[in-house]
C-alpha cells in the first residue's frame, strides 16, 4: 500500500559448525530452506546473578507466546540442538512470523539480556532464571523488551521472533526455546512442558494458555502486540460492540498487518476472524473460534490497494479497496 521494499527473509537452514556442516529446523511446514551458517550455542555466562532459591518444583511453565496463538514447534530438524530444544514457527513462509510477540513462559529474573555476537548463534537473547535452578532461553530474537535484572511476569513481552545470530549467518525467522535446570550443559536441557502438558516431541503444534485468565472485561492485547514490532494503526473499524478489526502498517519493511480485537466473550472460544486482501493477489484469511483476537494477517501491497476486515460473532466489516498509496 506504500512504496516499500519487502524485507527478504533468510531461508537458511544449515548450520556450519566447527566439526562440520548440521541440518538446521524451520518448523514451518510449507517454505523450502536453504543453507546458511548459525555456528553452535553453548552455555552463555549471565550478565547479572541472583540469589538462590530453595524450591524444587518446576515452574508452571506456559507457551512463551500470547493467549491463544498456536504454534508448530520442531525439535528433531534441527542438527545443531543437543537436546530438548524446540524451533517454533506458525507462518506458511519463512519471513511470515518476523516480528511476532514473544512472552515469558513464567516469571522470574532477567539474567540475559544482549545481542551475543560472534560468541554464539543466539543472537538477541533473553535468558530468564525462575529459580530453583530452573531457567528458559528465548533465542534470535528480532528485538528485545527487557533489560538484565528486570523481574518480568508470566505472559509479560520480552521481544519480538526474529533471525540475528552470529556475524553472517543468514537464518530463517523462529523463536529457539529451551529449558534448562542445573548447569552441566548441554545435559540440563530439560524436556518442555506447557500449561502442564510436556511438549509432544519431536514436532506438535500446541495452542498458548499464556495469560489468558479465563475472561475479564479487558482485551490484554492489542492490535500493536498481535502485529509485532513497528506496526502502526492507520485505520479501524468497530464490529458493533462485539470487536474492533485494526489495517495496520510497517514502515521499515512496508508490509501491512490486520488484527480483529475481541471486546466481548473474552476468554472464550468464539468465531473470529481478519483478512488482508493485495490488489492482485489471493485474500489472506485468519478464522476460527478464538478467545481474543484474529490474526495478524500481514502482507506486503507496496504501490497497490488493499481490501481488509474481520467479523466477530455475527459484526462483519468489509473494506472497499483502498490505502493504494502514492
């Protein structure tokens, strides 16, 4: 809808280490990969320390996602885990999840915060100590929301999915999660449990129960949050009193988003739904029985007219072809 460029993802996949070449996981089921070089992990020393707790029990952990999103996570794809780690990704493209919200699985401590350069493949991480020597890492992410020290809460924003890692790599957006209790790496990697179900492993997509409460007459999300990063509102539609459906733009990558807000039976289950439709191009649809929102939808409509809505129960909004741009 504006004359942007489209960021070109990275459909990297294979990660060159120092004993040799290891296929790497894009859980995304339809993109093909492409090679690249991630490099290995490893152990990253904490920025801060904090003190130790006592507890044995694991945390509660939950999806590090928002309430309601489903993910595909992927374990066995990726050559360079050791262990429990898990890939995820939801797009049908490599670059469909770039900019999506990330949120802490549980709450705790900050002890990484920073973009770790040629030390390791992680890139922008966040490295969160729960206590108890239990511990989640939030890796590549595209940018980050919290600072080292910082006591974050269960479904509080940390970043955004992302692709950095080190110097020259050129990999795939995805979130690389892992758990870890104790410190002999890489066996204190543990197996991944959310909502209090383990991690179907190798490969599941599983739904986030992070923060969703059960209801409420507050929406906690917006249409900024369920865009990701750099997204600005440029026009709305109220659904009656049931939603609102939100166009949204980029401008540093020129793509567009739609995101339908729920205002009504929040907590539950009710048919919801946004689309994007590109001047040329096929219409973009996110429907289904959702607790608070539909979407994001994005797409990229630089130099063209878009049409975009959403419906939430029986309130329908259908734009007329616009924001063609200049």
């Amino acid at each position: 809808m504006r004359p942007r460029g489209v960021l070109t993802a990275g459909f990297a996949l294979l990660f060159s280490l120092a004993t040799g070449t290891m296929t790497a996981a894009w859980a995304a089921p339809t993109p093909a990969p492409t090679s690249s070089d991630e490099g290995p992990m490893g152990d990253p020393a904490n920025q801060v320390d904090v003190p130790p707790v006592s507890t044995l029990a694991a945390p509660s952990f939950q999806l590090p996602f928002p309430c309601g999103q489903k993910w595909t996570g992927n374990n066995s794809g990726s050559s360079a885990h050791r262990s429990y780690e898990i890939d995820f990704n939801r797009g049908s493209t490599a670059n469909a999840d770039l900019g999506d919200t990330v949120v802490a699985a549980a709450a705790g401590t900050v002890v990484i915060s920073a973009h770790q350069g040629s030390a390791n493949g992680y890139g922008n991480l966040v490295k969160i100590d729960h206590g108890g020597g239990w511990t989640s890492y939030y890796a590549h992410l595209n940018s980050r929301s919290v600072s080292a020290g910082a006591q974050v809460a269960q479904g509080q924003k940390i970043g955004t999915v992302g692709n950095t890692s080190k110097p020259g790599n050129n990999i795939s957006p995805h979130l690389h999660y892992e758990v870890r209790n104790g410190t002999s790496y890489p066996s204190n990697i543990r197996k991944a449990v959310f909502n209090g179900a383990t991690f179907g492993y190798p490969i599941a997509t599983v739904t986030s129960n992070n923060k969703c409460g059960g209801g409420g007459s507050t929406n906690p999300h917006t249409a900024q949050s369920v865009c990701g990063s750099g997204y600005k509102v440029i026009d709305s539609a109220a659904l009656g009193s049931n939603g609102t459906v939100y166009l949204l733009y980029n401008s540093a990558n020129g793509n567009n988003c739609v995101a339908t807000i729920k205002k009504t039976s929040l907590g539950k289950a009710t048919a919801t739904s946004a689309y994007l439709e590109v001047q040329g191009k096929t219409r973009v649809t996110d429907s289904g029985n959702f607790e608070y929102y539909a979407g994001p939808v994005r797409g990229s409509a630089s130099g063209k007219c878009v049409k975009w809505g959403g419906k939430v129960g029986s309130s329908t909004y259908n734009s007329p072809s616009e924001h063609c741009g200049s």
